[in-house]
C-alpha cells in the first residue's frame, strides 16, 4: 500500500469510493466531492496497491490554523488493515507541519466503529449537531489539538 498526492483523474474512482461508504444523504455528490478535491486549500492523499484505490483522505485548511478532514474513505475490502490510519497520519503529520493547532471532523451519531477509531487517536466529541446530514442524521463533531 502506497500513499499518493490526488489527481484529477481519479475523481470518478474516489466519487464511486464515496458512495460504496456511506448511504444517501450522507455521501457526496461528484460536485461537492470536485470542489472539496479541487480547493486551493485543501489536500487529498489516495491510497493504493496493485489492484487499485483503496481510500482517500481530504483534509481542508480553514482560517484560524484549523484543519477539517472533510472525509475519510475506505473500501470495504481494506478497512481493519491500515489504510485509514495511513490516511491519518498522513493528513496530521501534514497539518503540524503546516503549524495547524487543530484537526476536526464530523462522524454519524451511529458509526460506533469511526467514532472509536477516532477516539484511539486522540479526537474527543465535542459537539452533537441534529439534523447534520442531509438525511436528516445526526453528527458527533470531533476534535483532536495538535
């Protein structure tokens, strides 16, 4: 498994990626998985192996030395093996180093498993938001210091 820079031709794969990980209302459409790749202030780290991507990472930049990983995706085949916290350490070491102070995210109220793989890792909840996802759901907002 190797880390690499997103290219732009990889959009297709990590839209349908998107998709496979997480139900309607919760995923991303191509347009919004396009503006979140394309941000000037964002980064998107792939990760792949002979077969093809398994996972991404995107992390945004937001005023106030804050990151925001917009979404971490793995498929289904490669989770439990690593790549999320490649994804991970990929994206926090990235931040520090550019003198970010912290990461957050926004995982579903009833993603048990992302929630304790986070929490592993030192996000806390921070926040409980109703109605997050457009269907509806609600989102734990963690929060790691750096």
């Amino acid at each position: 498994m190797k880390l690499r820079a997103f290219k732009r031709s990889d959009l297709a794969a990590l839209h349908r990626i998107d998709l496979s990980c997480f139900p309607p209302g919760t995923s991303y459409s191509a347009r919004e998985l396009d503006r979140f790749v394309s941000h000037a202030k964002s980064q998107t780290w792939v990760a792949e192996d002979g077969a093809g991507i398994a996972g991404f990472l995107i992390l945004a930049q937001e005023p106030q030395k804050v990151g925001h990983i917009v979404t971490i995706d793995v498929i289904e085949s490669h989770r439990r093996s690593g790549v999320g916290t490649m994804l991970m350490d990929a994206a926090e070491v990235w931040a520090a180093r550019k003198g970010l102070r912290l990461i957050y995210l926004e995982t579903a109220d009833d993603n048990r498993p992302a929630q304790a793989f986070y929490a592993k890792r030192g996000y806390a909840k921070v926040d409980e938001v109703a109605n997050y996802y457009s269907n509806g759901q609600t989102a734990w907002v963690m929060v790691r210091w750096l």
